[in-house]
C-alpha cells in the first residue's frame, strides 16, 4: 500500500479535496498516539491544541479535524475533553 493511503482515508469523501484536513487529522493522530504512548490513557484537548500549535496548525483547523475524525470514528471521545484514537 502506497504511504499516502493513510492520507486518503481521511478525506471527507470520495469526492473530498480537503489535503490540508487530511494532513491536519493525520498530525492529530499522531499527537493523541505519542501522548498515549507515553503511558498517558488519553490525550486532553490541551495536549492535543499544544502538540499541534507546536506544528502551525491554526485553532480552527485542529478543531475541524477533531469534529471530522469524531464523524467518522478515528478518535473517541471517552470523557470531557480527553480522547483516544481508533486505529
């Protein structure tokens, strides 16, 4: 499987041409999974607002990509503001 089908399935659809909410849910995963990684049984979403300023990624875009995998079910919500990641 080519690299860039991770990117792929996180397009909003099958006529989606959102790269940079692809790009954005992908930098997303990766922040809840370090912090998870870390021994950490979720990531807050001020670990993943931090971890994700710290790329560039503008507060509207992290929330946008936190609204889109909640939609499709790459991340979960299991309490107030703390989250997991569904691979």
């Amino acid at each position: 499987m080519h690299p860039a089908a991770s990117f792929l399935d996180l397009l909003p659809d099958d006529e989606g041409d959102d790269p940079l909410l692809a790009l954005a849910c992908q930098m997303l995963l990766v922040v809840v999974e370090a912090e998870i990684g870390k021994g950490e049984p979720f990531a807050t979403l001020e670990v993943i607002f931090n971890g994700m300023n710290e790329h560039g990624v503008m507060p509207e875009e992290i929330d946008e990509a936190i609204d889109h995998l909640l939609a499709i079910g790459g991340l979960i919500e299991i309490d107030d503001d703390c989250f997991i990641a569904i691979a």
